[in-house]
C-alpha cells in the first residue's frame, strides 16, 4: 500500500502493484461492510481496530488515485466504521481519536 499511495508505478509493476492494492482493498471492504458490532466479546477491541484499519486503507487508496476504480460506496463504508467506532468510544479513549481522524480525512476527500 505504501508504494501505492507514495509513489504510483509504471509499466510491468505497475500491473503487480495494482493487482495487491486491488486484494487489499477487497479485504478492506469485506472488513469494513461488518455487521454492527454491539456485543462485546474477546475479539472486540481487535474488530474495532480492524475496521479502523480499513477504514484508513480505503482512505489511502482513494486519496492515490487512480488505482482501484471501484470504491464508489466508500462513504458509506467509513460512516458504517464511524459509527461502530461511536458506540464503543466510551470504552476507549483512542477509538474517539480514530473517529475524528476519519471525519477529517472523509471530509478533505469530500472537498475534493
């Protein structure tokens, strides 16, 4: 994701890179379109985090540019994300952090 977003190839890598973004991205999504998360068990804190990964993987990609030409419901995504993140915040001070930072980004996106 990295060479991705900071430095988008050409030719012959370009075409590997674009298939691993466009795997990520699928695992993104799928992680990201989670049902709501509103029963705590072991795996929460990992599941929330997780989605705020992907939330942020999607950010990236779309941010690139170019790469995946297919993430036309994102917005709905992260706010799916945002609003899982909302209903544990209580429980842990950095998952406010990780909304705000969502918000931010979704909205310099937006004024785009």
């Amino acid at each position: 994701m990295y060479i991705a977003v900071h430095n988008i190839p050409s030719g012959e890598t370009k075409d590997v890179v674009v298939a691993y973004v466009r795997k990520a991205v699928a695992c993104a999504f799928h992680i990201g379109q989670a049902k709501d998360l509103r029963h705590r068990h072991h795996g929460s804190w990992f599941a929330l985090r997780g989605m705020l990964s992907s939330a942020l993987v999607m950010l990236a990609v779309i941010k690139s540019g170019g790469m995946v030409d297919y993430l036309v419901d994102w917005a709905d995504i992260i706010e799916d994300v945002i609003r899982n993140l909302r209903y544990w915040q209580g429980e842990s001070s950095d998952l406010a952090m990780g909304i705000e930072i969502l918000q931010r980004l979704r909205g310099q996106m937006h004024a785009k």
